[in-house]
C-alpha cells in the first residue's frame, strides 16, 4: 500500500527512506509519517511531516551524510520536496515523553539544511507516531514508543498555549497578520482547546469540527 495518494510524494519519500537507510547503515530503525498525513486530513498543500528513528546517536558523519542527502532532495524540482519537515531522534529518547525536549536534527518546511531544534520532541509527536503513524520501513511504532497519556498532552498544551499567545502579536512579512498566519493560529488554538478538552490530539480540520460544535457561537464566523 503506497503511503500517500500523491505519486509525486512518494517518490520523494522513496528517496528520503533509501538515503537515510543506506547512510544509516546498521543504525537506521524506521522511518515514518506523522502529522497530517498520519492523522488523515493531509492535502497537496499539506507539510509533509517525517521521522526517522535510530538505534544509536548520529555520528558526524552520518549528520554530513543527510545534510547533502537533504540538500540533494531540496533541489529535486518537486514541490513536495521542498515541504518535507521533520527530525531525526535516537530510539531511547523516543520511547518516552522528554521533560527537557532534547533538541533533535530538524529540517524545517521549505529548508535544505538540517538544524539542532525542539520542534519534533513533543508528547504530541509521540501521540500521533503510535496511534496513527504511517510506516515508511522499519518497527511498528507501538514497538517504539510507550503509551502518552492525556495528562501528558493536557500538560504540554497548556505550556504550548501561551507561547502561541505570545506569538500572535508578532508582524509578519504582509504586516500584523497574515493570510497564512490568522488561519494557522486559529486551527491551532481549536486543536490546543480539544486536547485539553479530550486529552488526544486531532488534525485541524477535526478540531475546527470539535470547535464549532462545542464553543461558544461568537466564535463560528472566525473558525469558518
């Protein structure tokens, strides 16, 4: 079964699979889907959202390795390359929810080089990964990572919650808000709301739905 329904995309993960696997070695353990694609309302205008998992730390090595091999897959010419976003993390450090977010290898959406940053060491990564995470090669996710529990989401909500918060504020390119930034803030307080509400995570979509069936009406013209 083809990983998406993009043949474009899969092509793309073909290569990002093949590569981290042959520089890997012995030490790649799996490669997987998350985000949008894993939750099941992913779009051709949807982050491709990725993880690769290793037995072992990356050497230098093998850092260098995927730096070009990312570099190389930036500059494909296919779109889909140049929205994959994701990190590399150890299988230790996966298998529970990190109190100190341990920065991981991170390329970010639009990036072709990869960079130390927090953004994938989250409960709700791990959330996804075992309850929904496409596998591209290697374990089954459950092998990999230990139940998370919806006090684990409903605690880093409420830490994310305000860092969002702060952020809103902050000029963009196109001025104080943008086309691209209202809507993204909105999902993202819906989606911060339902997992505090449920303790599970949902994709944007499904968090509007919960939204506007469950907050106060005000709120429906700014969700829709």
């Amino acid at each position: 079964m083809l990983p998406t329904p993009y043949p474009d995309l899969n092509a793309v993960l073909r290569e990002l699979v093949a590569g981290s696997r042959t520089l890997l070695g012995g030490n790649f353990c799996g490669a997987y889907l998350v985000g949008s694609f894993a939750l099941g309302d992913a779009d051709e205008h949807s982050d491709v959202d990725f993880l690769v998992v290793a037995d072992e730390e990356l050497d230098d090595v093998q850092v260098a390795g995927l730096q070009e091999l990312h570099r190389r897959l930036h500059g494909l010419g296919v779109a889909w390359a140049q929205h994959l976003e994701g990190s590399y993390i150890r299988r230790e450090l996966l298998r529970r929810v990190d109190p100190a977010r341990t920065p991981l290898l991170y390329l970010d959406n639009g990036a072709s080089e990869l960079v130390r940053d927090d953004h994938c060491n989250t409960a709700v990564l791990r959330w996804t990964l075992r309850e929904h995470g496409v596998v591209l090669a290697g374990a089954e996710p459950a092998s990999l990572v230990e139940p998370v529990s919806p006090e684990e989401l409903r605690a880093e909500a409420l830490v994310t919650l305000p860092r969002y918060l702060e952020w809103a504020p902050e000029p963009t390119k196109a001025g104080g808000m943008s086309r691209w930034k209202q809507p993204y803030l909105v999902l993202t307080f819906c989606r911060l709301l339902h997992t505090l509400a449920t303790g599970r995570v949902a994709s944007k979509r499904e968090a509007a739905e919960w939204a506007l069936e469950t907050l106060d009406p005000e709120w429906a013209s700014l969700v829709k």
